[in-house]
C-alpha cells in the first residue's frame, strides 16, 4: 500500500508519513527541498526499513511541476492507495492591508495544488475503485479567525473542493475527507512563545487522518475537526 504526501518532510505532514510508515505503507514524499527530503529518507530508512520511502522535490505552488509530479507517480508504476494533501503555505494578514499577490500564492499552494495532484491521480483511482483522498484544511475553513486573512479564503476554498470531489467520487468507491485543525505545532509557529498547552501536537492529527483511512469501504469519515482542549488561538 502506497500514500502520497505532499509537504511531507515537516509538521503535519512529516507525522502522517510516521504514522503510516508504522504501519508498513510506502511513503511517496514530496517537498520543495531535496535535502530535507534526503534527511527523511534515511531517517525512515533507520526506523522503519522495510517500508519504501520514494520522493520528488516539487514546488507545490506551481502547477506544472504539481502535473509533472502526478505523471512521475503514474510512470514510476506506483499505486495511489492514499492521497494527503497537506502541503500548505500561511502568511498573517488581514485582507485589506495585506501585501498585492497575497491571495494568488495562498491560492496556488493550498488550493490549486491539492486540485491539480488529485486530477492527476483519481482516474487510476476510478479504474480500482478504490482510493482515499485527506485534504488538510484548517479549522479557518468554516470559523473566520483573527488575521488570517487570504489564507482563510484559501482554506474556505479548498472546503468546498473537497466537499465536491466527496460528492462525485461516491460512485467509485473513493473516499474524500476534510481534515481541518485547529492550531498545530509546526512550521508556522516555530520561534513563537505559544505555550505548550494551548496548542495541538502534530502527531494528533496524524493520529486520526490514519485511523480514519481503517474503515471499512462502507464508511467514510467526512470531516476531521480538532481543536486544542482550550479553544481556538
């Protein structure tokens, strides 16, 4: 068995690709830097050697290297059991005051790259009749939060791909869910002060987007929402 993760060597995505490589998936990594991936190769490589750990640098926010990389997959003869797309890109701001092109780049790489990567792989999907798609939104996919900005617009957006692709791929026996988390630890809060205690660890997401893949072909896990104990931030 074979999952995909895009941004796969840090936060989020990094801990998906542990829990499953737990459980003897091979892992088909991308990220945008080759040394990055290289560090998680032989990471995993010592931790779990009996699992493949195949990966492709690719700039998630441009749209013919997210093509090219769907192709390579195909040609590389690797079946897409399990799609996460979780690569994502955040920058604070608040809609009237943030920087011209804001939008566009939220756009690129947390909407139109999980668009284009999921075109490229469902039709081998369709001909199995089998598939699991995690889209990784974010609790500001439905809840407006304070400065965020176009990344909630973005986040919004990718909602409701993911509510539409749930809906055209019943008949196929593929599964899409909405993975949207409340604050994580990763990238994004990585030199800030946030108390420990007040933010979700990364491997609780991981936690559930794995056990949600385990059901039965009879049943699908929509929509993931987590939130820290304490609240929103």
């Amino acid at each position: 068995m074979n999952v995909i993760i895009t941004g796969a060597t840090k936060g989020m995505g990094r801990a998906i690709a542990e829990q499953f490589a737990a459980a003897g998936y091979n892992i088909v990594a991308c990220a945008r830097t080759e040394s990055d991936l290289q560090e998680m190769k032989s990471d995993f490589l010592t931790r779990f050697p009996a699992v493949l750990v195949t990966s492709k640098a690719v700039n998630i926010g441009d749209a013919g290297q997210v093509k090219q990389f769907g192709k390579w997959i195909l040609e590389s003869h690797i079946t897409p059991d399990v799609l996460v797309n979780n690569a994502g890109y955040f920058v604070p701001g608040t809609i009237h005051d943030e920087k011209d092109g804001t939008i566009e780049k939220m756009m690129e790489v947390n909407v139109y790259s999980s668009y284009h990567l999921s075109r490229s792989l469902i039709p081998v999907m369709m001909e199995r009749k089998q598939g699991h798609i995690f889209n990784i939104c974010s609790i500001a996919a439905f809840q407006p939060l304070p400065n965020v900005g176009s990344y909630g617009i973005s986040k919004f957006a990718l909602l409701g791909l993911t509510k539409h692709l749930r809906e055209e791929m019943k008949p196929y026996g593929i599964k899409v869910t909405a993975v949207l988390p409340g604050a994580t630890f990763s990238g994004s809060w990585e030199g800030s002060d946030i108390d420990p205690q007040r933010i979700m660890e990364a491997n609780d997401v991981a936690k559930m987007v794995f056990a949600s893949s385990q059901l039965s072909p009879m049943a699908v896990v929509e929509d993931i929402i987590l939130r820290p104990q304490l609240g929103d931030l």
